[in-house]
C-alpha cells in the first residue's frame, strides 16, 4: 500500500520554499478571531436535547483559512480542523485551557498532506473526514478519491489505503463521514449515494481498521433531503450524524443532528435512527460539515464547525452544544 511518497502532516520544513511562484500573493499570519454571536438571545438555549453553549463566528486573515470539513481533537486538548482545499488548522477553542501549548502554537494554518506530482506541484487533496485511531495514526478520507490516506504516528510519513468499494461511489460521495466506534469498528458514509430526497443512504463498515479488513455495505437513513456530513462516537457508544440539506427556499442550510445505536446495526435492512435536534433559526444556520464530542461521559460537548466555501455569503462559525444524556433513553 506504500507508494513511496513522503506524507508530511504537522511539519513545517518545507513551507519556506513551496509556495514561491505558484501563490503570489500570499497573508500568512498565524491569527485567528472568534467573535462571540451571543446564542442565548439570538438563539434560544436548547435544541431538544442539547443546551447551546456558545456560538463563534471565527476569522481569520491567513489566506488558507477557509472550508474546514474535518475536526479532531489532539491530546493537547487543542483542535485540529482539515480542509477541502488540503489545509489544516490547528486551534485552542474558546474556553479550553491548553497550558502545554505555547501561545506561539495557539494557532496553525497549513498545508494538510504533503504529497508533489510529476511536474512539482502539490497536490490538493479534498478532506472531507478525518479520524484520529488508538495508535494516534490519523485516518483521513477524501473527496473524488477511492483511497484513503494514514497518516503515522510519527507524522513524516504515511501510505494510501485504497477502498475498492470506494470506486462504485459518485464523484462528489467520498468518504464524506468516518468514525471508529467504541468496539473496534470502522464506518464510512457516502453523502451523495441516496435519493436526494431523504431515506436510505450507503455506508461501509470495517471489522476493524481500514487497511486490516474487507468492508461490507449497509443502508442507513437520513431524515428527510437532509446527507450525512460527519459522524462521532458518543461516549456511551452511540453514533450521532451531522447531516445536511440546502433549503431553496430563502436559500440556507439546515442542520440536523441524528441517533444511531451500532448494536441495532443489521447488513441486511436499512439502519434507522432518531433525530434529535434541527439547527435551522436564522441566527445559527450555515453550512457545518465538521463535529467533534469532548468532556465527560455524563455531559458531553459537541463541537461543530463549518465550511465557508470561500463565499461572501457564508461564514466560518464554531458551535458548542451539551448533551443531556438523560434525554436519550429509549
């Protein structure tokens, strides 16, 4: 599966003399900007089961800062965000305390995945997903492509993992969500593989890691239009997807946030789930394909991030949410 090339994820040696010719102009600064949109009166303070905790736009003037649709969370407690565009973003959230990191490293924007063609340019790998394993090898699973990327441990290097089932996948599918649940278990969610039109969506799920197992295929449904962007484990196990639809009407994007228990999962008939939460008042909308869950077993916190798609018209906001797990009893 190696293919001889040199992946360097989180390093910075060649940043000084690659982006020359290519990218003339060119704002750097490595400064981030969180402007507070106050949820608790332009919101409202729950969505069914979750309290809204805060509610960020965030601006940046690096010209790399757009179209976040990954999000991770790193043992410094900072995050890492990746990009459409093969870009990384490494952040400490507002709130978090990150005593470890140096406030020279509070922020980074990058280039993602380090990988030349033939004629010397990088290439510019769509992210769409991204999994940080036990082994801290990063899964990354990208767009137009029926490979996914491992990063190692030691981050300078790392290999591309094809997924043949992958092939068989519209162009503008990918492995748009993936997570590793609790038992050892992988799974990836096409977003284009359904009716358009809500119901039955395709999935993948691996025995265990991607390049150790053959994937089967399973059907899961979506609420109503609405495509899965990104999925976490929750701490007891379950399995919450962020999903998405654009409403024509009053042009926007709705969100919604929806249930699976992996224990009910069956190969052989369409996995079903509960909606828990709708993000659709015109405060909190946008376009959010990135999530990550941190904090306790008993309250945890969700994260969601979204993707500006470099529009005048969108922002880069950042969403905190509680869970109250005591609304999630069957």
């Amino acid at each position: 599966m190696r293919r001889g090339f040199a992946i360097l994820f989180l390093l910075l040696p060649l940043l000084g003399i690659t982006w020359g010719r290519s990218e003339v102009i060119r704002d750097n600064r490595q400064e981030l900007h969180f402007s507070d949109i106050a949820p608790g009166r332009a919101t409202g303070d729950r969505l069914g089961p979750f309290s809204m905790v805060g509610l960020w736009r965030v601006t940046s003037p690096n010209s790399r800062f757009d179209g976040w649709s990954a999000l991770m969370k790193t043992a410094s407690g900072q995050f890492l965000a990746l990009s459409d565009r093969n870009m990384r973003l490494r952040f400490t959230p507002p709130g978090v305390q990150t005593p470890a990191v140096p406030k020279a490293k509070q922020v980074g924007i990058r280039r993602g995945v380090y990988q030349r063609e033939k004629g010397g340019e990088w290439v510019v790998f769509d992210i769409e997903s991204a999994v940080l394993a036990p082994d801290e090898s990063i899964w990354i699973g990208l767009e137009a492509d029926h490979r996914l990327i491992r990063i190692d441990k030691d981050r300078s290097s790392g290999a591309f993992v094809p997924v043949a089932a992958l092939k068989s996948w519209p162009i503008n599918g990918g492995a748009e969500a993936m997570v590793r649940l609790h038992d050892g278990r992988w799974m990836i969610l096409c977003e284009t593989c359904g009716t358009r039109r809500g119901g039955l969506h395709l999935g993948l799920v691996f025995a265990s890691y991607p390049d150790r197992s053959t994937p089967r295929p399973f059907g899961i449904v979506m609420p109503a239009g609405f495509d899965p962007v990104d999925m976490v484990s929750l701490p007891d196990g379950r399995l919450l997807v962020l999903t998405r639809r654009f409403n024509m009407l009053l042009p926007h994007f709705e969100s919604a946030l929806v249930l699976f228990d992996p224990e009910r999962l069956d190969l052989a008939r369409p996995w079903q789930g509960k909606e828990l939460a709708r993000i659709d008042s015109a405060a909190a909308r946008e376009n959010y394909e990135a999530m990550v869950v941190t904090g306790p077993a008993n309250a945890p916190e969700v994260w969601i991030m979204s993707d500006a798609n470099g529009s005048a018209l969108q922002e880069t906001r950042l969403m905190k949410l509680r869970l109250d797990v005591r609304q999630l009893q069957d």
